[in-house]
C-alpha cells in the first residue's frame, strides 16, 4: 500500500522541480529500453509481435488508472476526438516504434540513441511552424532557445563521434571482453546500415511530430491517462492488421526464454506504460519543447551506464559532450524562464488599474500584442 507521506512530500515540491526529476528519470528508463530492445531482437523475438505485445501491457497497465482516476474529469468523447486518437497512435506509436524497431535491426543501440538526438532540433522546428513555441530572435530569450538546442544536439553528437583519451576505466580489458552482457547486444554485423539509417530518421520524425501533437490535442482533452490509454488502444489495432499480413508464423507469437519475456515487460511496463503517462504529463506542463530537449541527456545516461554497469572505458569526448548538453540545456529552460517572465510582465501592463476602471481611453492594442508562452498559465514556475 502507497505511504500517504511519500504523496505529501511529493506535492510540497515545486512543479518546475516535478518536471525536470520526471524528464530525468524517463531518460534513464528510455536508456534501457535501447538494450532490451536490441538484445530481444538478437534472441529472435519478431519485430512486430514485439510491438503488440509491449502496447497490450501497457494498455493493461493504463486502463484501470484511467478509467477510476479520470471519471469525473474526462471530457465527452466524439468523433472528431477519436479521429485525433487514431491518427496520433499512426504517428506515435505504430509508425515511431515500427522504425525504431527496424532501424535498431540494422544498427545499434549507442547509434540509435545518438541519432534520436535530432527529435530536440525537429520538435523545435515543427512547433515553431506551428506556432505552438514562439521563437523570437529580436529577443534574448528566443537567441537562448535557439542556441541551447544546437549545443544539446552536438553535445551528444561529440560524446558519439569522438572518444579522445581515456578519462576513466573502471576494469581491465581483460575481464570485459567476454562479458555475456555486451556479448548480447551485437555489433549489428552484416546488416544493411544506410537502411537502418532511413528507417531511424523516420522513426525520429514520427516521435517529433507525435511530441508536437499532442500538445493542442491535450489542451480539448486534458485527460491524460485516458488520452494515453486510447492511443495505445489504436496502436495495437493497427499492429495486429499489420501482422495479419505480415507475421502469419503462429510461433512467432510464443515466448521462447526468460530474456525474451523480460524485454516485453520492461518495453510494455517501463518504456510504453510509465514512459507515455510521464511524457504525457510534462507535455501538458512544460510543452513539447521542453519534452524534446531533454532528448540528447539519453545519450550522456546511455554513455554513464555503459561504463558503470558494463565496465566499459569513459572518454574526454563523453566529459565533453556532457558539459555541452547541460550548458545547453540550461540555455534552452533559461530561455523559456525569460520567455514568462516578459508574457507576465505583459499580461500585468495589459490589466487595467482600479483608477482606470472608468476610463474609456486605455489603448486597444495592449491587449492584442500579449505574447503568449508555450506553458499554462498554472505553471508560472517553471
């Protein structure tokens, strides 16, 4: 049974705080979940049945949450909310974890994370295009967006292309070249990299574009668990039909091995179940943006885990990279602080003082030039 007090002293802290602990530890799980994907795929377990059985758990884990949690608050449902659902499950689940999936399948999981590393830049672009980030780069605070985002992404660019002299060797070499650990994952030899490359930027533009979507949709359907459960619904109508065609092996469908059952429950558990409940939450919070560029810390979590749990060597280019990500993140959530500061400030200009209440000559177009920040206004401290 959940201690009361842990719930007290989670709410006594601050939202800003809530949202970065929540982004730091969905990176630390989507971590992981770039190792059990690959060793699944390397025991043989099907690219398709893998899918639907990690969204079926998830389902399972959603649903009761969200239909006795969210009884009062979940809005009507229609037609043209059902439409929204399914087309968001097209792009966020079934197109986002087919490609990774498949992509994965021709590369490996330090590539694959290295490459998601684009999701910050193409988030930012897309909710710039439409409109839900305002960029301005007449201001400081949109110079500073712009900036933290670049240095995110070759940060974790650095910590993937350059290794530099070692910094840090927990073991000898001797004693990690036949670890049954990396031994697992596979090198990806003799498959097609330049496929693996395609299918894992469309994999990167469907999770943009997923993270960029929901955020209108959440404001008509706030939700959230509910909204998550009916996606992951729709993604496993949608992987069942594909398997109809594709995956007709009825033994595909059987789990072989403790490993294999192991990966579908940490995938459809941690990596789909908690992972889309918490991403669903900061979206709601603190914006897609802010969602997107806690991205590239994935890669600097994927780097430290490695040489902790795998013994593996830490280089000058992962200390590099490391500062790089953290100075521009630090740039990028400044920036966003500034950005609500100068709505706030805006906002109060715009409200008419008690000794203005009779006066019929405050100027119009106060109003009309308030700009407003990405997060809610019940968010005002992050």
């Amino acid at each position: 049974m959940a201690d009361p007090n842990t719930g007290r002293m989670w709410c006594s802290i601050p939202e800003r705080f809530q949202l970065h602990i929540a982004m730091l530890a969905l990176q630390f799980g989507y971590a992981g979940f770039h190792v059990v994907s690959r060793a699944a795929l390397n025991m043989g377990i099907s690219k398709i049945v893998f899918p639907v059985y990690r969204n079926i758990l998830a389902l399972l884990l959603l649903l009761p949450f969200a239909y006795f949690l969210e009884k009062k608050e979940r809005p009507p449902l229609t037609l043209s909310l059902l439409v929204q659902f399914f087309l968001l499950a097209v792009v966020g689940i079934t197109a986002n974890q087919g490609f990774y999936l498949l992509g994965l399948d021709h590369t490996s999981p330090t590539f694959a994370s290295a490459i998601q590393n684009s999701v910050p830049a193409i988030t930012f672009i897309m909710a710039a295009v439409l409109r839900i980030e305002q960029v301005r780069l007449n201001r400081k605070d949109g110079i500073s967006k712009v900036m933290g985002t670049i240095l995110c992404v070759v940060g974790a660019s650095v910590i993937t292309l350059y290794k530099g002299p070692t910094i840090y060797s927990p073991t000898p070499p001797s004693q990690r070249v036949n670890s049954p650990i990396l031994l697992s994952l596979g090198d990806a030899s003799g498959k097609n990299w330049t496929l693996g490359c395609i299918f894992l930027i469309g994999h990167c533009l469907s999770w943009a574009a997923w993270l960029v979507l929901q955020s209108p949709i959440l404001k008509k359907y706030p939700a959230r668990l509910s909204f998550t459960s009916y996606q992951c619904f729709f993604g496993v109508l949608q992987f069942l039909v594909i398997a109809a065609f594709l995956e007709r092996d009825p033994q595909a469908w059987l789990i072989h091995s403790g490993g294999e059952l192991l990966s579908v429950f940490y995938a459809g558990v941690v990596a789909s179940g908690i992972a889309f409940a918490v991403q669903i939450w900061c979206i709601d919070r603190g914006g897609p943006v802010f969602v997107a560029v806690y991205q590239p810390v994935q890669t600097l979590v994927v780097a430290i885990m490695a040489s902790l749990a795998l013994g593996e060597e830490f280089y000058l280019g992962g200390i590099i990279g490391a500062v790089l990500i953290i100075t521009g993140l630090y740039f990028v959530l400044w920036g966003k602080n500034e950005e609500r500061k100068f709505a706030a400030a805006t906002q109060k200009a715009a409200i008419p003082s008690p000794s203005d209440h009779g006066n019929n000559h405050a100027p119009s177009h106060i109003k009309s030039s308030l700009a407003q920040p990405l997060l809610p206004q019940s968010t005002e401290n992050v």
